[in-house]
C-alpha cells in the first residue's frame, strides 16, 4: 500500500463506521487526516485515538464548506458523510425528506468537491476523490427513492469530476457498497423479514464490515490507483451482478 505521509485527507462523515475506520486506515499508513463531521463529541474521541484533527463543518452550509476547507493543503477527499432519509415509495414520498436527503448526499459532495479540489489545484501535487456512493445508485431497490437517487447523483458528480480535475492529476472515484450493519442501517435492514431474502440474493451472503469498504477507499487513494478515475466500484458481495 502506498505510503500516504506528508499527504493530506480530507474524511467527511468521520463519526461514522465507514468514515471512522477510514480515518484509522489512514492514519495508521502515515497520512494527516482532516476528519470532519457534526458530531463534536465523536470527533474528538477519534481525534484522541488516531491523531487525526477535528475539522467539524455543516456540509449542506456553502459557507461552512469554504471556512473550513479554504487555505488547508488537500492531497485527497473522502466524502463519506450522509444519511438514509426514510424507506418510501415513489407514490408516498415526503418530498422535504427527499430533498432533505439530496442535500445531505448530494449537495454536500459537490459543496465540497468544489471548494476541497481549489485547494489541491493551488498545491500542484494532483490527488485523488473518493466519494462513498452505495449499490442503491447501480440497481433499484424497493423503498430507496430518495438514498438511491441522492447516491446516483453523487456517481454523476464523481464522472464529471473525473473529466474536469484530470488535468491537474487529480482523480475522482465512487465506490458503491452494499449494507454495512452501522446503527444508520440496523433499524431497517437488520429486520428478520428484510435481512433474510436480501442475503439469500447476495453471492458471498453478508453483510459488509466498514473495513471492506475503508480499504478500497484507501487503495483509491493511493498510488497504486494512479490510473484509475471515474469509476464507480461496487463492494456489494456480488448483488448488483445477479
């Protein structure tokens, strides 16, 4: 694995599982790491035991987004941070829930797409995005019409930002997870009636831990990805290839 020191990482959603154990991840290959989240508590608690620094920001906030990212030499962003909404159908949609969710998914990642990747331009040594997508933006699944769309958006920005950063040497990727049992996912997916048939549809037949999915993060980040770009990586256990 590439040695990520003198190299800076952004992590939003870092009190989270996936953005945590990213933050350990790095940090235990050398990185500085930025963890960002709206948990103050949880921040510093994972600050105390990594060495990360707290970065705590409101991601839906442009402003916030700037003051916090303005002036900080980025070498790579994992965009991690963001929120399931509620399982709805089309016809029932809450529709402030909706664009509730696409702020939070959506939005922010561009919000800081575009202020983390100013940065990387004015320290002129490229990098690399990871936006933590979901398999919910690669197939459709029943009551995700508000996270699945949020998370499809979230993959068109990572495509666009592939074409439009390459220029600078600077990479951007999606990875696409299936479920990770984190107390986000537990209420719903943890449900004998939902967690049975789902696994029997999966090929390997279980859930993901959040470090299979903060290791691809890592590999993407890395150099060892160096001609990877634009690619939205599932980490699904097979599903989206049934």
């Amino acid at each position: 694995m590439d040695d990520f020191k003198a190299r800076t990482i952004l992590v939003t959603g870092a009190s989270g599982g996936i953005g945590g154990a990213t933050v350990r991840m790095l940090r235990d290959r050398g990185a500085t790491v930025l963890a960002a989240g709206r948990n103050v508590e949880a921040l510093e608690r994972l600050s105390g035991e990594t060495g990360a620094t707290a970065l705590p920001f409101e991601l839906t906030d442009e402003d916030s987004v700037k003051a916090a990212l303005e002036g900080k030499d980025l070498y790579g962003v994992v965009n991690c941070g963001g929120w399931g909404g509620a399982i709805e159908t089309p016809q029932d949609a809450d529709v402030e829930v909706f664009d509730q969710v696409m702020a939070i998914n959506a939005r922010s990642t561009l919000l800081v797409t575009k202020y983390a990747s100013r940065e990387m331009i004015r320290v002129g040594k490229g990098g690399a995005i990871v936006n933590v997508s979901s398999q919910a933006s690669l197939v459709g699944l029943k009551g995700h019409i508000a996270y699945g769309s949020s998370k499809a958006a979230m993959d068109n920005i990572t495509r666009v930002s592939s074409l439009e950063l390459g220029q600078y040497g600077i990479r951007a990727n999606s990875v696409n997870p299936t479920v990770v049992m984190t107390p986000m996912s537990a209420w719903y997916w943890g449900r004998p009636d939902v967690e049975g048939p789902y696994l029997e549809q999966m090929p390997l037949g279980r859930w993901a831990t959040v470090e299979d999915i903060a290791a691809p993060i890592v590999f993407l980040l890395s150099d060892e990805a160096a001609m990877i770009s634009g690619v939205s990586l599932p980490i699904d256990g097979g599903y989206t290839n049934r």
